[in-house]
C-alpha cells in the first residue's frame, strides 16, 4: 500500500492539487497531520488560499483520508467536513505497521520518541514544524512530511510518500516530484 503523508496545506487548494497531482498521485490513503485549512494569523495568505474550494475536493476525494487536528483547525472547519478532523491523534494499523499522527505543536522531539515508545508504533507522523524529516531510532520512524504551501526554513515544498510493502519513507519535492530524503522502515 502507498501512504501519502501531508500536512500544513493552511487552505491552499493549489498546493493540495499540486501534491495529488504530483507525488502522491496514485497514493490508496492519504494522511494529513494538522492545519488543514486556516492559514493562521501569524501567516500570510498562502499561494491558491481557498479554503472553500480545499474542503470540498477534500469532500470528493476519490482516495480516502486521515486527519489529526492541527493547532489551526477550528471546531468550524468540521462544519465543512465530510472527515473527521477535531481527534488530536489519530492511530492506525496497516500493512504490519502500526501508526500514530498527530499535529505534534504541543510536544518537543523527545516527547515525539516517547510517545512512539509508549504506543510501541512503528511510525510517528507529525506537522507543526511546516521543516521535512525522516528520523529513525530503533523501530520507531520519526516523520514530518514539511508543507507543500509553507515550507520552512527551505524553498522546498514537500510531502512523504510511505510503500508499506517495500518499507520506505520518502521526502518528496512537490513542484519536481523528486526525492529529497528516503529511510527504511522497522517493523
């Protein structure tokens, strides 16, 4: 199975379109850590803002989600989502891996690891930091797939991309679909 992991879109239907369209084309469930559509006040007006119009390709999407609440969500953007988006965690179990997201704008690194631990998951997907990475310690994976409409402190627009079957995380470039970093995966 491909896994797309998203995150930090903050409304920008052109960056969602973009990251469908590109590297997580063809993806069977997509993963999004947080901050779906609001872009936030500390931030400006992201390229393609349209929340609207991200919510409803969301509605209509042919390739199913998960999502954890982000520190932008609002309780109102569940009033135009067809998905539930107000669980700060979202725990899952696929293909031998078990999974946790969250937004993780709560929590340090080290908090990220232990609460790997604690779960004993294999992968532990977080946003927030709108800064890519893949880190692994033992059998847990550490990812933030970046953002593809606020990358920091970069010019890198990202997501990741996760083959359940071949165990390998990918950072990828959404306007060059490139991959920028890639980890195996402990199970």
């Amino acid at each position: 199975m491909k896994l797309g992991i998203i995150s930090d879109t903050h409304g920008s239907m052109s960056a969602w379109e973009a990251a469908l369209k590109g590297p997580l084309a063809g993806v069977d469930l997509i993963m999004h850590a947080g901050d779906l559509l609001y872009h936030g006040p500390r931030n400006p007006l992201p390229e393609g803002y349209d929340p609207a119009s991200l919510a409803e390709a969301i509605n209509n999407s042919s390739i199913p989600l998960l999502i954890a609440r982000g520190n932008c969500d609002a309780d109102a953007d569940q009033l135009v989502s067809e998905y539930p988006l107000q669980s700060p965690y979202v725990y899952a179990y696929i293909d031998r891996l078990a999974i946790l997201m969250l937004h993780g704008h709560e929590l340090e690194e080290d908090d990220l690891w232990e609460l790997g631990d604690r779960y004993s998951v294999n992968l532990l997907i977080s946003g927030h930091t709108h800064r890519y990475h893949i880190v692994q310690k033992g059998p847990l994976t550490l990812i933030n797939p970046g953002s593809p409409s606020f990358p920091k402190p970069t010019v890198l627009p990202t997501v990741a991309l996760v083959d359940t079957e071949r165990l390998v995380a990918a950072i990828l470039r959404v306007d060059k679909k490139e991959v920028v970093t890639a980890s195996r995966i402990s199970h």
